[in-house]
C-alpha cells in the first residue's frame, strides 16, 4: 500500500518542525548514526548545520521516505 503525503503527516505530527540527528534516526526506524550523517551530507534531505548538529527539518524527511531512494533501500519507518 502506498500511503501519501498526508499519512506522513499525521503519523509524524507530535515531532517538531526541525529535529535533530537523533530524532531523525528514531522517525527513520532507528537507522545508524553513520547512515543518518550520509543522507544528511549526500543531501538526500533538507537541513540546517549548526555547529555541532544537524536541524532536519520534517518537511524533508517526509520527502525522503515517499523518495525513490527510500524505496530502493526498503526502509521502514516506525513511530
């Protein structure tokens, strides 16, 4: 089942505008921090780098994981 934009939206809703690393690891279904790091200096996803974190804004994510890429790697998310 393909779920849209809005699922996203609703499951992620408790989740701030921007998180951090951590959290984006933790919406992504617990993905290492080493992966997390790549999507983030790849660009996969929008974000912000303020030393010494990444601010990932939710908007991006939820863009990621309805991505081809997303797809292609069978990621899960878990909330």
């Amino acid at each position: 089942m393909n779920k849209t934009r809005k699922y996203y939206e609703r499951k992620f809703a408790r989740y701030p505008d921007v998180v951090d690393l951590f959290t984006f690891r933790k919406m992504l279904g617990g993905i290492g921090d080493c992966f997390a790091r790549r999507l983030v200096q790849e660009n996969k996803v929008k974000h912000t780098f303020i030393k010494p974190n990444y601010w990932i804004f939710k908007s991006s994510i939820i863009d990621y994981i309805l991505s081809e890429d997303y797809a292609s790697r069978r990621l899960r998310v878990r909330v």
